[in-house]
C-alpha cells in the first residue's frame, strides 16, 4: 500500500525511493496511472516523474488525483435548461424520473456531470416528481437573489419549483402545484398530463400545457419566493369570449385579467362562464346541445340540455341559477329523464285566473332506442323550488318511403307496408321554440329523424287550457297541456326560430333535404306566417337561396334602425353561411 487516499490535488515525495515499488526508473516527465474508490466514486490516480532543470535530474514523484463518473439515471432525456449565467445545465430524464446537473465551461461551452447536485430517484432528494417533461427558468440575468427551476410532471399532472444554489447549482425543491390542488378557493385545473412549460419574456407568468385535459394553463410567478399561484386556463371545447371589439387593432383589445369585473368575479372563487365542472366528472359538459336562459320570482336561471349521439353515453339537463352574492352560477336541479336532451325552451302559461306558471320543455333526439316519449314537459312547483315533472309528448307521424329506389335496403318502410300507418313512427327533434301569439301558446318542434331517414316533417303543438291534470307531485292543475296542433313539411329540420316579420309573425325553419342519416345534399329556409283569419300558419316566401350543403342553425336579431337580421349556419357543402335583412317593403330578405 503507497499511502491512504485523502482529499487533496496532488502529493510530493521527496524521497523516489518507495516509487520503485510501483513505477521502477520511469523516465523523466512520464507517468503511471492506477485506480481506487475514494467514498463510493471511481478515483484515478497518476504518479507522475518530476523534471528538475536547474538540477538536470528528477526531482521526486507528484501524485494527482481525477475523478471518472458514469452518468447515471439519464433514460430519456425529455428537456433541457440552461441557467441564465450559463454556469449551470439541467436535463430532466423523464424514464428515470430525474434532473441532471452539468457545471458548463464559459469557455469552451464543455459539460461536467455533478451527481451531488442532481435530483435523482432515490436518497434523500426523493421529493422530485415522477415523469418531468419540461424545464423553464427565468432569461432575465439577476432578476433575483435566487434562481428558480420549474418542471412540468406529466405522470403527476404538477408543476414543480425547485430553487439554484449559485454556487454549487444544486436543486432544493420548494413546492409544487397539482390538478386538482385547492389554492385561494379556486380547484387547479386543466394540468392533467402536463407535457410543455414556458416563461414570458419578462418572467412574470409560467404556461403549462395540459395534454389529457387539452389546455393551456397560466400562473403567476412571485420574483422574490418564486412560487407560483394559479391564475387562469382555457380549455378546448370551452368559450370565455368576455367582450367583442369592433376592431383589428390588437391594441384595442382589452385583456381579460385586467378588466376589474374579470377580476373580482375569478377572485370569489367560482368561474361563472364555464357550467359544468370538471368534465371527467361530469362528461355531458362537453356535449352540451342547447340553452334556455329566463327570470323568474327575482331568480335568474340557465338550462342546459346535454347529450352524445353515442348510445352508450347518458344525458340529461341541468339547472343553473344565478348566485348574486357569490357573482356566479351553482348548480340548482338536473333532470335525469332526459337521457337524449338536445333541445330546451321556457314558456311562461296564465290560467283562466291569471295565474302564472312556469314551464320547461325537453327535446331528446338520441338514444331513440330507449325513449318512449320524445319530449317532456316540467313544471316548476313552488312548494319544492324546483321543476317537476308535467306530461310527456308522444311524437309519432304516419312516414312512407318518398324514394321507391331505396325500397330494396328498407323494405319495411315501402308503401303500403304494415308500418306505413298513421301514428306508427316516431319521432325525434332537434330544436324547439315556444311562442305566445294573442293568448295561446305554441311549441314549435323541428324534427331531423326518425331513427332511419331523415325526410320527416315537423310539427306546431299548441297549448290546451282545458281539463286538468296530476303532476308527479301530487300536485292537480289545469290545463291538459300541449298536443299537435299542425304539421308542416319541412324534411330534416335542425332548427327553428319564431321571428317578427314587420307586422307578420312567423315561424323560421332550417329545413333539408336527404334521405337518410346524417349528409344532406341541399337546404334551405321555410317560413310559415300565423294567418289570424284562419288561425294556422300557412307558408310564405323569403327570398332566400337554396344551400348547396346543410342549414345547421339559424339564429334572428332585431338591430335599432337597421331591421331584423336572420343569420344562417351552412355546413358540409359549397353555400357559405351568411347573414341577411328584412326588407318590409319587398316583403323579403
């Protein structure tokens, strides 16, 4: 044994004797090398002949001491960061859940591994999250006293703050953010799968992108501590326009976290233009089809009709009302029988002693298989504070094959067929809007199928004052409800607006042509006017095109000195969608 390994850089001997042992004679200026384990790390060592000039003969042996480590806990490098005085790099290792440290030459640029300041699986430095996919860190040189870290987790669906010892460039962790976490009265969302992160220029916000949850998340980012505290997301699927400008000046556009309004309503801690939650605990959310805003009693409420076309998914409508003290909407009732809801509308009924009652009518065009009744009717029972259930509509319709060639694929819906009969196929809507001309209530319903074509006509219920009837409550009141009043031969109808032509009030339907579900090859506009000296609607021309391509939606305004605008959604074809005006003079748009 030469000596024992003790921390040093080099060691001289003045006496070459035991240097025999090892090395023999070595010529001037050589070398041997060897190797030990110095705590735990492979040590090279090197023993080298000292050159004296002055004496023209060797001068003793130095002993030098290097060190060879492999880089360990290094699978599947995901991002790298540099830190802003370049002294240090870090590379998350998302298989080995790990962040390397290099100390970077400011010269040559060259990296040196420093295991004693990486964060890696095991030891004391456990804290680190599992899965990093991104590292960030401030540009701005000496924006603090303190350089931070932050690593976005993807298994963890976190963000991590990590603080930089300047001098050794070690990693301490600091804290982290989770999906999910409750900060200041408001759920963290949006951070599940966080694959991405990125700082802004002058470091004072932190993005997160949120691969499964498909959003963008942005924090705020505290200089001195660096923490971070959740500031706001935006989700696909979701729509937070809070004002339109008519502008194309980007200057002119007012951001949204700086408006007051904004502010005070994200600081109560209720967000209340997204309705629903987290949508992996309540999925409708994302397939919500339709909306019915009214007041009532001092109350403000939103309907919100939801379902998916897949027939293993489950819908229903859900009642929001208006929370003044809380600036925000909660949750007030759902209605789980309408397992297929597209569509609702609200009406408001006097009885014959002037009393009001409100209403809600449910539209459900999915799960056809399942549903006997097609649209369901609720009134709101004062008693209970909610809405209850009123009566059922039962949509059936006598529906012939209009086409003989398609016969062949369908024969049970050919003419003269056993299901060719009145009353003998149901239907299944897609939009409905109530309406009240001169004391009597109508619902009008677009229907787009009947589990098979599509070339179905429509119908107008009207409200019957007489009788009575039992509510699911127990409750008895009058009337007997709605029940078809008039049909109308507008085939694959997805929508339907009341509108006030000039003096004519009319009924607007987007109306298409196909014979089967789901493509229409054309579509147009019918209009159907409520002849008073009759009292039916009879239909009118509007002037308007035929669309190559399917009318999805309509939508009617009237603007102050400029008349009523009927705004048309076109799809699946050549016809643009477009907007146009009543012209009371040519009777026409």
């Amino acid at each position: 044994t030469f000596f024992e390994p003790t921390d040093f850089q080099y060691k001289s001997f003045d006496e070459p004797k035991s240097s025999q042992i090892l090395a023999g004679n070595l010529p001037s200026s050589s070398a041997v090398f060897f190797t030990a384990s110095l705590n735990g790390i492979e040590t090279i060592f090197s023993l080298k002949n000292i050159f004296c000039p002055q004496y023209m003969t060797s001068c003793g042996y130095v002993l030098f001491r290097g060190k060879s480590e492999s880089i360990q806990d290094f699978e599947g490098p995901k991002s790298v960061c540099v830190e802003p005085l370049g002294q240090y790099v870090y590379v998350a290792a998302f298989l080995s859940d790990s962040i390397a440290t290099f100390s970077r030459s400011l010269d040559s640029g060259m990296l040196k591994y420093k295991n004693e300041a990486s964060f890696v699986p095991f030891g004391e430095r456990r804290q680190l999250p599992r899965g990093i996919c991104s590292l960030a860190m401030c540009s701005k040189e000496g924006s603090s006293e303190i350089d931070y870290l932050y690593a976005a987790s993807f298994t963890e669906h976190s963000v991590s703050t990590f603080s930089i010892n300047r001098t050794s460039g070690a990693l301490i962790f600091v804290h982290s953010i989770t999906n999910g976490d409750l900060i200041r009265g408001v759920y963290v969302t949006g951070l599940a799968g966080t694959v991405s992160l990125s700082m802004s220029p002058v470091c004072e916000t932190i993005y997160a992108l949120g691969w499964l949850d498909s959003a963008v998340v942005a924090f705020y980012r505290n200089e001195t501590s660096g923490l971070l505290t959740y500031s706001d997301k935006l989700m696909a699927g979701e729509r937070k326009i809070y004002k339109f400008n008519d502008s194309v000046d980007d200057a002119a556009v007012q951001m949204l976290s700086s408006d007051p309004d904004y502010s005070r309503i994200w600081a109560t801690g209720s967000f209340p233009l997204r309705l629903g939650g987290n949508a992996m605990d309540t999925p409708w959310t994302f397939t919500a089809k339709d909306i019915a805003e009214f007041s009532f009693e001092g109350n403000t409420f939103i309907a919100v009709a939801a379902s998916d076309s897949d027939l293993l998914s489950l819908g229903l409508v859900a009642i929001y009302t208006w929370n003044p003290i809380s600036v925000s909407f909660a949750l007030h009732q759902t209605l789980d029988r309408d397992i297929g809801a597209c569509s609702v509308t609200y009406f408001m009924v006097k009885d014959v002693f002037g009393t009001e009652s409100h209403y809600l009518a449910v539209g459900n065009a999915w799960r056809y298989t399942n549903e006997k009744f097609a649209i369901n009717v609720y009134q709101w029972d004062v008693s209970q504070s909610e809405f209850v259930q009123d009566h059922s509509i039962q949509c059936f319709d006598c529906y012939c094959m209009r086409d003989s060639s398609l016969e062949h694929l369908f024969p049970e819906w050919a003419p003269n067929s056993s299901k060719c009969s009145d009353f003998s196929i149901p239907l299944y809507p897609s939009k409905m809007e109530a309406l009240e001309i001169d004391g009597n209530i109508f619902l009008a319903v677009a229907f787009m199928w009947d589990g098979t074509f599509t070339n179905v006509p429509s119908y107008i219920m009207r409200w019957n004052h007489n009788g009575q009837r039992v509510l699911s409550s127990g409750l008895t009141v009058l009337g007997s409800g709605f029940f078809p009043f008039q049909r109308v031969e507008t085939s694959y109808a997805l929508d339907v607006h009341f509108a006030l032509l000039g003096s004519m009030e009319c009924l607007i339907f987007a109306s298409n042509r196909a014979e089967y579900w789901p493509v229409a090859q054309e579509g147009w506009i019918d209009a159907y006017r409520f002849n008073k000296d009759i009292g039916y609607f009879v239909k009118i021309i509007l002037g308007l095109p035929k669309f190559m391509g399917t009318v999805v939606d309509l939508e009617t305004s009237a603007i102050e000195n400029f008349g009523l605008i009927l705004a048309v959604a076109c799809k699946k074809g050549t016809s643009p969608s477009a907007l146009y005006v009543w012209n009371d003079t040519s009777q026409q748009f």
